[in-house]
C-alpha cells in the first residue's frame, strides 16, 4: 500500500548544481522502486541551527512523494550512503 511521505534533506553549501543532482538520485531511487513524486520545494540555502561536520550553513529541500515501505528503506539506506547530504528525515503524512 503506498503512502504519502515527506523527506526534508539538508545539503552541503556548494553551487545550485549539487543540489540538483542529489535530487535527481533520490528521485530515481523513488521512481525505480515503485513510487510517485509529488512536489519538490527548494527553500535555498539557510543558515544552520548548529555546525554539522564543519558547515555553518546549509541548502534545504523538501521532496513529497507517494510509495511503500521499499521505497523508505532504499531512500534512507542511499540518502545515509550521500556524502552531499549533512542531514536528512522523512516522515509519513496523514493516515
């Protein structure tokens, strides 16, 4: 049964086009596993709460997407594996 997921991932300071590319990954992984992209909102570049690994500072993105629990543990098994990502989670929305 698929569900509708939020994933929030921070991504290292670096040019626009890093950040592209990470999304397209995690949107592959999404896609060859059987789910759907919703939205992808980009909110740019942010200051962080706390250093994380040396950065100060961080570009935020909000990925929703529709899919089963395969398609959880790969995106959180590769989004672990991204050296670009400094931090992410997903969540479920609704019910």
């Amino acid at each position: 049964m698929d569900l509708n997921y939020e994933m929030m991932y921070i991504v290292k300071t670096a040019e626009q086009e890093i950040s592209k590319q990470v999304n397209a990954k995690l949107e592959k992984v999404i896609t060859d596993n059987g789910g759907r992209i919703k939205d992808v909102d980009y909110w740019g570049e942010r200051k962080l709460a706390y250093e994380i690994h040396g950065f100060g500072r961080g570009v935020y993105v909000l990925l929703v997407f529709k899919g089963s629990q395969t398609v959880i543990k790969e995106l959180d098994r590769v989004a672990k594996l991204t050296d670009e990502i400094l931090r992410h989670m997903i969540i479920r929305k609704g019910y």
